[in-house]
C-alpha cells in the first residue's frame, strides 16, 4: 500500500512496535461497525438499559421514550452487531445484552460516560 510517506522512519523500532499494534483487516472492520452502531445516542440508551436486566422491546421503547418503531430499528442496528440477544415468548420479544465482545466493548463505553455525570 503506498502511504505517500517517502524516505527512512525517524525511529523505526518505534514504528515496527506501533506496526504491530495495528488491527488485523477483518477486526479493523469489525471495529468500525461496533463504533458505527453507537453514532446514535439512543443506541447507548439501549445499552445501558439492559446493563442489569432483560427488557421487552415495547419496555425499552418507555424507557428510552422513543416510539417502538424507532426503538425497533435501534435494536436492529444492535443485534446486527451481536450486542443484544433477542427472546421471544410468545408475542413478546424480550432482550437482554449479548455476552459477546461487541457487547462487552458497547457496555465498557457506556460506563466510560458515567464519569462524566460526576464531572457535569
């Protein structure tokens, strides 16, 4: 790949270390879709709403005061990152917070912007 860099790096241990710490193509890929599916608040919303608990998805919609369409597609966006499971049990479909990296890494974010209520 031609980076448009020319010449000798300046420290090239450093740039072979910093090389190596670089993500693979397909977890490069993966990495943006996981940080892709939070570009909207409300996907974190959902998150952490199911941080302790399993929700129906009409429950989730009242918690995060969207519609259940809206909170449909937000919960579309979710599953297709395999961040939430969802269950049915009858006409109700119930989710819970998937044990997968991609929830653990949504969930780890989430917790990170706690700290920011205490500095508000």
């Amino acid at each position: 790949m031609d980076t448009g860099m020319t010449g000798a790096p300046i420290d090239p241990e450093a740039v072979q270390a910093a090389q190596e710490n670089m993500l693979s193509g397909a977890a490069e890929t993966r990495a943006r879709q996981i940080l892709e599916s939070l570009c909207d608040p409300t996907r974190l919303k959902i998150v952490r709403a199911l941080r302790d608990t399993t929700l129906a998805a009409s429950d989730i919609a009242r918690v995060i005061r969207r519609s259940r369409a809206a909170t449909s597609q937000h919960l579309k966006v979710l599953r297709d990152v395999k961040a939430v499971v969802p269950t049915r049990q009858g006409n109700v479909v119930r989710y819970t917070l998937a044990s997968s990296v991609s929830a653990e890494i949504l969930d780890d974010i989430g917790r990170s912007f706690d700290r920011l209520e205490a500095t508000a």
